[in-house]
C-alpha cells in the first residue's frame, strides 16, 4: 500500500471540505477540552482530599458557661469530666485508633480569641465562656463516627464535630462541576463524531468518479476507505493538539497564575504531571472516535 498516495489524498480530502474541517476541528477543541478539565477537576478533588484527610480533626468540645447542651446542664466541664475524656483517649479501645491529640484548656482559648478579635473584648467575653478542646487526629479519618459515638451524649460534653463535614459540601459542589463538564464534552463529543461522519460522507460524494475508477481498476476496500479515515484523524488530531493547548492554559494560568496566589488554603494543585497523563488521554479519545466514525461512514456510504 503506498502511503504517500493515501495521505496526499487524505490532504486533498481536507482542502475540499475545509469548512467542515474547521467544523470537525472545532467542535473537536471545545469537547476535548471539557473532557480534559473534567479530568483536572476530579485530580484536584482527589488531591484536595487526600490533604485534607490527613490533616483533618475531629474536634471534641467540653461545656462553657453558655452551652445549652443537655448535656451541659450543670454548667462548664469539671476537671475530673476533662480527665475521664483523658483517661479514654488512652484506653485499650480508643488509643489504637488515634494518631495523636491535644489538649486546649478556656483559658488558652481565650487567649487566642482576644488576639484574633483585639484587646477590645477582654470585657466582652470570658474565659468559661470559651470551650475546652480536645482535638484528635486519626489514624483513619473515617473511623470519626466512632469517636463520636464515643462521646456524644456524655456529661460534661457539649459537641462532638468532625472538620471533614466542613468540606464535603466544597467536595460536592465540585463533583457536580465535574459532571456538568463530564456531560457537555458528551454532547460535543457525540456532535464531533456526526459532523466527522458527515464530512466524509460529503469528501466521497465529492469523489464518487474516483472511487469508482478504483474499483474498475480493482482497488481493495482499504485502500479506498483509508485516505477518508485519515482526514477525519487529521481533523481530530489538530482539534485534539488545540484541547491539549487548552487545557495547558487552564493549569498554567488559571491554577498557577491564579488560583494558586489567592486560594491559600489548599497547599496541593494540579501541575504538569497531571498534564502529562491528561494529553495523551484526550489525544487517544480523538483520534480513536474520529477513526471508528469515520470508518463506520465510508463503509455506510461504499455499501449504499
């Protein structure tokens, strides 16, 4: 099979429909694009996470004088009700399941409230208005219902919380982001592939004499339907090289040039070795999509 025949008849198939090939091309960009910034999203949701797990407490707060916890009815937390919470963070039954813990008493509390809010509410508020807490790292953050379980309930006690249950609703507004660009690069995707298929259907009309010149002379099958394969890949290959353009310009400026400056609190982003994994993915979907409709199509069209 001479390949420099089939490609220069590709490249002519591609000046002949240009403005369906800038269409294919296109629509190729936008979807590829959505599908690699889908992937990016669920990297930086992972990364997030995983940061976030291993930093996150669970955050056991003893009654202050303005708990109106049942739990607190008999006012702020005694010492002997802060060294029983001692005694089972200790235990046989707990301790294997903690990393580490501290300890802050109301008067320490209330030393950092007065340096955050100013001098000025050292009349406002005091220290037994401020809860003691103890703050508990695990060794599995998803074994925080135990703890809870543990302590919810017990005298003394007004509140046990997780500081995961403070993320979930940003991971979840996020995995929602993810499916909304997961079902617009779908749509574009399925668009891509009718208007690849139309195009080649559109490229062998246009040469119908040629075609049927070939089969007097006793042209294979694959040699007639290779050069139309190969302009709908030349199609998908440039859309596929501007969706990897873009999605580089999504990490370079909108996570390092942006989002990394303002958004202090998360540590870990997305780089170029997430990149590297995320190009070649949307390089092989537009190729192997463009190469299977575009078979499908001049096989369609030979048979008719």
């Amino acid at each position: 099979m001479r390949f420099g025949l089939i490609t220069g008849e590709a490249l002519s198939g591609l000046r002949r429909n240009a403005s369906m090939v800038i269409s294919v091309v296109l629509v190729t960009f936008v979807s590829l694009t959505f599908v690699g910034a889908a992937i990016l999203m669920q990297a930086q949701i992972g990364k997030m996470k995983d940061f976030w797990v291993d930093r996150a407490q669970v955050a056991v707060y003893m009654c202050a004088s303005v708990s109106t916890a049942a739990t607190c009815a008999d006012g702020v937390a005694t010492q002997d009700q802060i060294d029983e919470i001692t005694a089972e963070l200790d235990g046989p039954t707990l301790s294997p399941l903690i990393r580490d813990y501290t300890f802050e008493t109301s008067d320490e509390a209330y030393a950092k409230a007065i340096e955050q809010l100013g001098a000025e509410y050292e009349s406002i508020i005091t220290p037994d208005q401020i809860n003691a807490t103890f703050s508990i790292n695990l060794v599995d953050q998803g074994q925080s219902d135990v703890i809870a379980e543990a302590f919810s309930g017990k005298t003394g006690v007004e509140e046990v919380r997780d500081q995961m249950q403070y993320l979930e609703p940003l991971f979840s507004a996020l995995t929602v982001a993810t499916y909304i660009a997961v079902g617009i690069a779908g749509l574009m995707l399925i668009a891509a592939v009718l208007l690849i298929a139309t195009t080649i259907r559109l490229s062998a009309f246009a040469r119908r004499k040629e075609i049927g010149i070939m089969r007097l002379v006793g042209a294979s099958n694959r040699f007639i339907q290779t050069p139309f394969i190969l302009e709908g890949v030349f199609a998908a290959l440039i859309g596929s090289a501007l969706a990897s353009l873009g999605v580089w310009s999504i990490v370079e400026f909108g996570v390092n040039g942006y989002l990394r400056e303002r958004i202090t609190f998360v540590t870990t982003w997305v780089g170029y070795a997430d990149l590297a994994l995320v190009i070649p993915v949307i390089v092989v979907i537009g190729v192997v999509l463009a190469a299977l409709s575009a078979g499908f199509a001049i096989r369609r069209w030979l048979r008719a």
